[in-house]
C-alpha cells in the first residue's frame, strides 16, 4: 500500500481506494491509473491508430 498526499490525488483525478498499476523501469517506480473499463481504454487507442496511423507510445508523449 502506498499513501499519494491529497492534493496529488486530486491533480491526477483519483480517489483513495483507487487501484494503480506498477512499472518498473531501470531505477524508477511509474505509477499508472488502472482503467476502470479496459474495452473503453482500447477503444481510445483504435481511434487514435485509425487518425494518425501508429500507437502512441511514452516515447511520444
């Protein structure tokens, strides 16, 4: 369990109880929203794809 301050939470949208997902990347911890719907979530990236042709990636953001 990790506790994020209140002011953070309500930056990025979350509640307490809301569930992240980890990642691990060389010396870093990336914490990520878990998606309350993973069809809604894909259905965002083939709507993405079909506009610009290509998946969006964190090296394009």
């Amino acid at each position: 369990m990790i506790g994020i301050p209140k002011e953070i939470r309500k930056l990025i949208h979350i509640s307490e109880g809301d569930e992240l997902m980890v990642d691990v990347s060389d010396d870093r911890i990336i914490l990520k929203i878990k998606p309350r719907s993973y069809t809604k979530r894909l259905r965002g990236s083939v709507h993405f794809i079909k506009r610009y042709g290509r998946v969006l990636t964190p090296k394009h953001m």
